[in-house]
C-alpha cells in the first residue's frame, strides 16, 4: 500500500500470484526496517536498485548516513538513561506526594548541550 512492492500479476479468477521476486523485495523491505531505515529511505535503494544503475559507493553513504542518524539516537538515549535512573534512584517510593520524576518533568525543556531549561 506505500508503493513499495510491484503489483503482482493476477490469475484468471482475480487472485494474486507472487513470485519469489516478490518475496525477496518483501524480505529486502522487512529487513531494512530491521535495521531502522524509513520508507522513504527504503524507496530510494529501491529506486537504485532498480535503475540497476547503483554504485556500491552511493549505497555506502546512504548507509553511513544511515549510521549517523542511529548513533545520534543511541547518544539521546543514552543521555535519557542517564537522567531517568539518576532521578528514579532518588525517588523513595513513600506514600507521600513528593516525587523526584515528577519535579524533573515539571521543571520545563532542558537543553542537554547548553544546559538551560526553557519554558514550552
């Protein structure tokens, strides 16, 4: 339905027939969200493979860009890490309305890299 997949040909009764080129294209696309590509990335190495007109080079800098984007997302997570279970530590899990989690969440957006806390 997101036009990643060629429309398979159909039997005189209307039914689908795939073809093992349609299954390695939906192994190829599973595997790629596997690895946290976007549709949209998906469909340009589709498009390159397709054109056949590809270089290992071209895919290459997709994939580091690729790689890039994953490791600036497990640099986030890991700074969420960090302050979640420092600030969960602290809590003391009473029965009293005072909560560590609750005063970090109320205290505004915090910029990890100039360390300021903004209003939203």
């Amino acid at each position: 339905s997101v036009g990643l997949m060629p429309d398979p040909p159909r039997t005189a009764s209307g039914h689908r027939r795939y073809g093992p080129a349609h299954v390695e294209r939906l192994n190829f696309v599973m595997r790629a969200r596997d690895l946290g590509f976007t549709m949209e990335e998906i469909r340009g190495l589709l498009s390159m493979v397709d054109r056949g007109s590809h270089t290992c080079a071209e895919v290459e800098r997709r994939g580091r860009h690729h790689l890039d984007v994953v490791r600036a997302k497990i640099r986030d997570l890991q700074q969420i890490e960090t302050v979640l279970a420092g600030t969960i530590a602290r809590c003391t899990g009473s029965d009293t309305p005072d909560c560590p989690l609750l005063e970090v969440l109320s205290e505004g957006h915090r910029d990890p890299m100039a360390g300021e806390i903004t209003a939203k």
